[in-house]
C-alpha cells in the first residue's frame, strides 16, 4: 500500500513466438484487477 492509501499493481503479459500477442492476457488481467476493486489501470507496453 502506497502513503495515499491506494495499492499498485503490475501485469507481465508475454508471448512466446511473434505470432501470439497479449491482448486476452491483458483483457483478463483487467477483469480480475477491476473485480479487486483495483481502478485506473494503464497498460505499458
């Protein structure tokens, strides 16, 4: 928890091969970090 009160989160999302990319990942990875109540999530990529 950060000196505001708010908690931070990071999602590592990677593929194996050039072909695959990270969106369902990235999409599910959201899901679950909103249904935590998590907001204001930014993807860095």
């Amino acid at each position: 928890m950060s000196e505001n009160g708010s908690t931070a989160a990071a999602i590592y999302a990677r593929v194996s091969t050039s072909d695959q990319d990270v969106s369902r990942q990235l999409d599910e990875a959201r899901e679950h970090l909103e249904r935590l109540g998590m907001a204001d999530i930014e993807k860095y990529l």
